[in-house]
C-alpha cells in the first residue's frame, strides 16, 4: 500500500497534515479519530472524520486499518471521482 500511496501524495501542493481528536485505548488495541487537510494537485483536501483501529504488539504497531473518504482523495490527487 505504502509503495503505491506515497508516491502520488508527494504531488501535494501542501501536504495533508493530521489533527488527532481522541485516542481511544482498549487492551493491545486503540482508535484514533482525527481529521486532515492539504492541498492536492487538483485542489484542496479535506478529511473532517478519520480514523485509524490499530493492534499493537511489542514496541510498534501490528496492525492499522485506515477509514477515510476515498473519494476525496481521488479529487484532490486526479480531479476526478472514480466510478
């Protein structure tokens, strides 16, 4: 994923930059609810809701699953919305 994503964000006028809002801790697992903006190559990036589920083991993170709105980062990256 990472080999794939990084790349095209490199494009960014202004890079999307994360404002966590809460941590939420259970166990070896936690959330984190945050938001992000920037400014893509074909206009602005907004992510008002985001959220990270996360699994730690031993000093990092074992597992991230990521929740955004795909669709804004199509327009912000290729000024157009996939179907």
């Amino acid at each position: 994923m990472l080999d794939r994503l990084l790349p095209p964000l490199h494009t960014f006028v202004a890079p999307p930059v994360f404002t966590v809002h809460e941590i939420i801790v259970e166990g070896d697992r936690a959330v984190i609810l945050a938001s992000s903006s920037g400014e893509g190559p074909y206009g602005p990036y907004r992510q008002p809701h985001y959220a990270f589920v996360t699994r730690v083991a031993g000093d990092g993170f074992a597992e991230v699953i990521e929740f955004n709105d795909t669709v804004a980062v199509e327009t912000a990256l290729y000024g157009r919305q996939f179907v």
